[in-house]
C-alpha cells in the first residue's frame, strides 16, 4: 500500500505560528502530525509514503530523517514552487507507481479507518472515493443518496442536490484521475476530479465514521487539546496525558509557576516563578516569563510571552 501525504502547504489560517513551523509539524501532545500519520499508516499495512514539502521544507526532511517509522519508506516529492493538491500528485506520479494509493492531508486528526476507502476504489472501478463529514460551514461537495459525488460548490445545475459535504482529506485514488489534470504546473485536485466526472468517471463518497478536525487554526488546535486533556474521544486516548499538565522532554514548569485549567508544554518550553499560564499550549522553547500572564492562548516556537496575554497565536 502507497500513501500520499500533503504537506507541502504554507499553513496561511495557522499564521504566525507557521512562520517558523510547517503546518504538517505541529505537535498534538506534543508529537508533530506527520509523525502521527507515519506510524498510524505504517501500522495500516502502507510500505511506501511520498510526502510533498514546500514551506520551511529543510525542516520537514530533517524530521523525517530523525524519525524513522518501522517498515515504513519515506520518500520526499520537493515542490520549489507551490505545486496544489492536484499538480503535486502529477510530480509524484514516478514514486507513486502504477497502482491505486491513499490521499491523506496532513493537518488532519481522523479516527475513521481509511482502508475502506480503497476497499471501494478497487470494488467498483471509480476515479476516486473520497472520505467525507458533514461540517455545514464548509460543505462543498454535492452527493446524491447513492453516494456518488455529483460535483461541487459554484458548479452549475447543483442548485437541487440531495446533499452537501465536506472533503475530510482522506481519499483512495486511481491512477486514471491523473490524466485529468494538466501535465505539470499548479492544479487542484478538485479540478480533476471535475474533469473525470465531465468525462462520465465515477467518484464516490463514503463518510467518515468517528472524530475528525482539520485543526486549521491556532484556536481548533487549542481546542483539540482541550479535549484530549478532559474527555479524549475515542480512538485518541493513546494521545491523552495523565492529568491537565503535560510536559515534552526539557519542558520546565518551574517552582512558583502557577496552572490553572490545563497547558501543554514542548520540548524545551518553560514557565517561570511566579508566570500564570491557563488553558494554553506552548510550542518547543516557549516561556512565559515571571510576572507574565498567558491565558486561552498558543505560544509559537520561541516566543516569549511578557506582561498579559488573553487568547490569539503568538510568535
């Protein structure tokens, strides 16, 4: 089994905090998502998985040097110029190979299994299956009662479709999809998949069972490990710490530092005597410094937080 992973994206909701960290690196309970992804998939059966880079690439490929997953061939598909989700897998086609392969984004949490996806790409023969949620906010993707997807939001003659979801960025692709995007250059994935279905290919939507978010800001990232500290949905338990504190090795909390609610501490993160720090999480080598005050926030690499802080990303 071959797998997919993008994570090549400039992570522009998660601003600033991806201004010194990629979107696919950061850390729930301080273990960085690609990681998560590499081992869950490499537990799932995959052999291969082709990782795309664009943004703060040098850290992404030092990363997947320095953690090797077990059975798992990691191969990087480097994008010097932004690529899309569709034009990143026509550059990657050689180390895809000839046969179906799993699409995951990487700034996803999903509980749901993915095999079954590709389970139903080589059962019926589609261009795509596509995992799907309901999130009425970003329902874009026409369904009719038969789960075949039908097209998406803004094009014509959709006005009547039965239902609207929402892509989960999980997906099991055919080879064929290819060759309905252009040979090189930006594209997007929903573009060949359009393109597939003007040309009478069948795409097919499954929902996507469990807990997912996409975590693509500062406060659902926040909220993620809200959750995870207080009632970790089933599924995401091997992620929970024992209690509202959890400190990555080199993190300091230190004697008269006080916390109330919950924080998660990086490597390297430290909370000074006499600092206040709630609800927040605090990214590799934050502080909060004496007297300071960090509440409902996240902390970005580096960055120290002075004086009051209530809310927001900071970096």
């Amino acid at each position: 089994m071959r797998v997919f992973i993008l994570a090549a994206g400039l992570g522009t909701r998660l601003m600033p905090l991806t201004r010194l960290r990629p979107k696919c690196l950061m850390p729930v309970m301080n273990q960085p998502l690609l990681g998560l992804w590499l081992k869950r998939l490499a537990g799932l059966g995959a052999r291969r998985a082709v990782v795309n880079t664009h943004h703060l690439a040098p850290q992404v490929r030092r990363f997947v040097q320095e953690s090797p997953v077990a059975g798992l061939e990691v191969l990087q598909s480097h994008e010097p110029v932004i690529l899309g989700t569709g034009g990143a897998l026509v550059a990657a086609r050689r180390l895809l190979g000839d046969g179906p392969f799993l699409l995951v984004n990487s700034d996803v949490v999903a509980t749901a299994d993915p095999l079954p996806l590709l389970e139903a790409l080589e059962r019926t023969g589609a261009l795509a299956v596509l995992g799907l949620t309901d999130q009425p906010r970003f329902n874009t993707v026409a369904v009719d009662q038969a789960g075949r997807v039908l097209g998406f939001k803004g094009d014509p003659g959709l006005a009547n479709a039965p239902r609207w979801l929402t892509y989960g960025g999980l997906a099991a692709i055919a080879p064929a999809l290819l060759n309905f995007l252009p040979p090189s250059g930006f594209s997007t994935l929903v573009r060949g998949l359009s393109a597939g279905l003007a040309a009478g290919g069948a795409v097919l939507g499954q929902m996507l069972e469990g807990f997912w978010d996409d975590l693509g800001t500062p406060e659902c990232l926040l909220d993620l490990h809200r959750l995870l500290l207080a009632a970790p949905p089933a599924g995401l338990g091997h992620l929970a710490a024992q209690g509202p504190l959890a400190l990555a090795p080199g993190a300091r909390l230190e004697p008269g530092a006080r916390v109330e609610g919950f924080a998660v501490l990086g490597e390297g993160a430290r909370v000074e005597a006499g600092a206040r720090v709630r609800d927040s999480l605090l990214l590799p080598g934050a502080v909060v410094a004496a007297g300071a005050s960090v509440r409902d926030a996240v902390l970005g690499d580096g960055f120290v937080a002075q004086g009051e802080i209530k809310g927001g990303a900071h970096a």
